[in-house]
C-alpha cells in the first residue's frame, strides 16, 4: 500500500464518517454541518458538504441522488481535491 492509500483509509475510518450510497454504491464520507447562503434576512439554500473518496464515486455528477446517514440529498456540485483523491460534494437536501 502506499502513503496515500493508508492515509485516505485512516481519514474514513468508521470513527470519522457516516454512511452514503450513491449510483449503487455504499461507502463512506466525511459529513460537514450545513452552511446556510442568505441575502439580507432571507435565506437562498443551505449547503452540505461531504468529502468522498474519488476511487469510490468516479461518475458522481451533479443532479445525481446520495443518501448520507439515511438522508436523501441531490447533489449541486462535485469538485476533486488538490491531489485528485478526494471529491467535495456540495449537496441540498431533497
């Protein structure tokens, strides 16, 4: 195994993350408390953010449905991380 690969198994180990299914696919995610977008006392949406293993959820694109921790979400955005193994996945609930 190499650096990376132990490394990413340590940041989504079962202490760390919560479950998501997407396109078929169980696994694991790191779940990041929504952030909410407002325009003066209104609010236009809030995010979610989760970040995946790119290895695990290679055709994730946006539109697509993901059940994090048994809640259905539509996902907004995928961008990959800086060294392309990990997704950010900006989600709204649905």
């Amino acid at each position: 195994m190499s650096i990376a690969t132990d490394s990413l198994d340590a940041l989504f180990s079962d202490d760390l993350t919560v479950d998501v299914l997407a396109n078929g696919t169980y696994g694991k995610g790191l779940f990041e408390q929504p952030t909410t977008v407002a325009l003066g006392d209104q609010v236009l949406f809030t995010d979610y953010l989760i970040y995946l293993k790119a290895s695990a959820y290679p055709i994730l694109k946006t539109g697509d449905s993901i059940t994090v921790a048994d809640v259905a979400y539509t996902v907004r955005e995928v961008q990959k991380g800086i060294d392309a193994l990990i997704l950010e996945v900006s989600l709204q609930k649905t």
